[in-house]
C-alpha cells in the first residue's frame, strides 16, 4: 500500500511539473501568457497583448485583467487582430486585409515603390503622399537592398523585421545616381531657396535643403550678390522624404550648380520586434558641380526613418544626414561638386573650389543644420549651402542609442 501511494504522489509531481513548463508541442498558440522579458514557449512570439503566438496569429483580446488588451487606450486600432502601428503622427496604423504572405527576403537587389507593394495605403494628413506596403510575417534585408520610387516605403513584418548583419537598406540620394530614393522630395519643400545671379559674370549659391533643421544658406556671388535663402525646417508630422537644395544661379549662358536629391522615407514595422544588426541610410546627397561664373547647388537634406515595434534590437546604424554645398565657378573654369555623406560618421565635408576666388559649398548637416556655403569674388559664383540633417522616430523610445543613429532620434 505505501509503495502504491509513492508512485501516485510521483505521477502527480510530474504532472504538476510538465504543466509549468513551455513546451510548443503541449501549449497551444494564444493560451499562454509571456513571460519574465517577453518570453514564450520554443517557435512562439510574445504578441502585443500579452500572449505567446504561432508564427501568423496575432492572438485575437489578451489575458484575463491585462492592460494590453484594450490596445485603443495606447493609440492602436482596437482590432488588433488586424492592424499594427501607433495612430499618433508620425506613426501610422497598417490594416493588412486578407491572409498574410509567408516569410520574404530581399538580398542585392532593388524595391521599387510604385511596382512591388502589397497594397497602396493613404495617409490621413492633407497633402501627405500614399505609402508603399510591403507585408509579410517575416522580412530579412541583406546585402544592399536599394529603394527607389515616388512613394514612401513601409516593411511590415507581423512576425518580425531583421536588417542582418552587414546589409545596407539604402533610401539615400547619391550623387549623379538618377533615380530618386523613396518618397522623395516631401510636398511640403519650399522651390524659392536657388541662388541669384547678381551681374553678367557671377551668381550666388544656393541654399540647402531643409527638414529636421534649417539648411545652410547659399554664399553670395561677388560683392554685393544676392544667394538662396535657407529653408524653414519642415514638420515631420507624417511618413515623407527630405527636401532638396536649391540649384546656383545660372549666369551668361553657364549653368550653375543643380543642387542635390534629398534623403527617401523607410518604416519599419512588426507586431512582434525589429533587429538592426546592418545599416539603414536616409542621407542627402551632395550637389552637382557649378559652371564657370555660376553658383554652386545647395546639398539636398537627410530622409526620414522611423521604427515601430514592441521589442527592438539596434546593433547597427541609422542615418540620414544632410549633403554637402557644390563650390562656386571660376572665371576660367568650372567648380567643384558637393560631397556625399560617406557612412554614419562621416558627414558630407565642405567642397573646396579651385583656385580661384569662387565660394566653397558647405558642409552637410551632421546631424543638425547644414552649414553655408561662402562668398565669392567678382566674376565667381559663391557656394552652395549644407543639407540639413534628417528625421529618425522610433517607438518605444530606446534609452541609448549613442553612436547607433544620427540625427538622435526625437
């Protein structure tokens, strides 16, 4: 008789035991609560609401008393079966309908905006551009994906996003590159900062682009020329690209310098965590060279880059930062044309003119203000003005992330 009653207190021990444990082939998905950091059973994500989920179930309401289960008093839709995001500007609330693609990797290759959307989706401010939504369960960037097309671009993966080590998701301008990042330029760039040509024989620069500051302003051509005046700085009250700079005065037939593209726009989201183990760049790119005579182009200023998630891992690089100002033309010859940002640290240095009295072009903003560019000479064009830095949002705020985005995220 005792013997028999070790064995039941035994089978009731391990059965006590197994119940406490996760084990994806026992629990099922959206039953159990997430635990101590998010944790879940093997295979399973922690939701938004407060449960462990199989990979494409977002567990529909929450756990007995939980706060997360009313999702409308944190600016989510409440059907948060359906729709990720925040409701609160910048931020936007995606509503995928129908069932969601499996995993999708995107490696070396181009996205274009206008042609590889899952769906087109509005944006509720006026005057704000459709946004390109690409959705699955799971994104993966490696290599250099770049990112071209009218439109912002939005990745949303339910499941999760990851930008794997050593991959580039590039929605920067660049230099004489042609095409133009995503959504770039914003709607709301002021056309009114190019240089002015001031006598037959030299014109000022133009000024930078503006957006999450004021873009440096345009050197004046000769002693007494008139140059682009800086931007305002531009609300960032919803998804949008940048704003370019200003071209220089042209002047006698000469051209003068075209001013350079602004950084694209890029969201990322996911109703479970985002890694960014490579880089994301939202730059603006340095501006074209001047003509004789004329005035060097404004530097187009950095994107807009903004992350969405419950989790986030950021090993790696955000940045958008401004181009630099193309230096005035000489009176024999052309000027120099502006400098791209070269990586996170490297902000786009002053172009310097050839020798001569023409007005160097300024440095991009890194992270802020773009700087101005110089004054020149009679008969040589002045510089043109820095881009400013761009716009970085992430929500829920990191508490550091110094050295990892520039600008610092607001």
């Amino acid at each position: 008789m005792t013997r028999l009653l070790v064995l039941v207190l035994v089978l009731v021990l391990a059965l006590t035991a197994l119940t406490g444990c996760y084990a994806p082939g026992i629990e099922t998905s959206c039953t159990v609560q997430c635990g101590a950091g998010d944790r879940c059973p093997d295979d399973f994500v922690c939701r938004g609401n407060g449960l462990c989920g199989a990979p494409g179930d977002m567990c529909t309401g929450g756990p007995p008393g939980d706060a997360r289960q009313d999702a409308s008093t944190d600016g989510v839709s409440p059907d948060s079966s359906l729709c990720f995001g925040y409701s609160v500007a910048p931020f936007l609330t995606v509503c995928p309908s129908g069932p969601i693609p499996g995993a999708r990797s995107f490696a070396n290759t181009g996205i274009r905006t206008d042609v590889e959307c899952t769906f087109m989706m509005a944006q509720p401010q006026p005057m704000a551009p459709p946004v390109c939504v690409i959705v699955a369960t799971t994104i993966a960037i490696s290599g250099v994906v770049i990112v071209r097309g009218p439109n912002p671009l939005v990745l949303l993966g339910t499941d999760r996003v990851t930008i794997q080590n050593n991959a580039v998701l590039d929605v920067a301008s660049h230099a004489g590159a042609g095409a133009a990042p995503a959504g770039m330029p914003g709607p709301l760039c002021n056309a009114g900062n190019g240089g002015v040509s001031v006598t037959e024989l030299s014109s000022g620069g133009g000024a930078g682009g503006a957006f999450g500051a004021g873009g440096g302003r345009g050197g004046p051509g000769g002693a007494n020329g008139n140059a682009g005046s800086p931007q305002m700085i531009q609300p960032a009250t919803y998804l949008r690209g940048g704003c370019p700079g200003g071209n220089g005065a042209d002047v006698a037939g000469f051209t003068g310098g075209r001013g350079g593209g602004a950084g694209g726009a890029i969201y990322l989201m996911s109703g479970a965590g985002i890694v960014v183990e490579g880089s994301i760049n939202a730059s603006g790119a340095g501006a074209a060279a001047a003509s004789q005579h004329t005035g060097g182009g404004g530097g187009g200023s950095g994107g807009m880059i903004i992350l969405d998630a419950p989790t986030m891992i950021i090993t790696g690089r955000l940045y958008a930062l401004g181009g630099g100002g193309s230096s005035g033309g000489v009176i024999m010859g052309p000027g120099n044309p502006g400098n791209d940002p070269t990586d996170f640290g490297g902000y786009a240095l002053e172009s310097t003119p050839p020798p001569g009295l023409a007005g160097r072009g300024g440095a991009g903003g890194a992270p802020y203000a773009g700087f101005t560019g110089d004054s020149s000479g009679s008969g040589h064009g002045g510089g043109g003005g820095g881009g400013a830095g761009g716009v970085i949002r992430i929500r829920p705020p990191v508490p550091s992330l110094v050295g990892l985005a520039n600008p610092p995220p607001t």
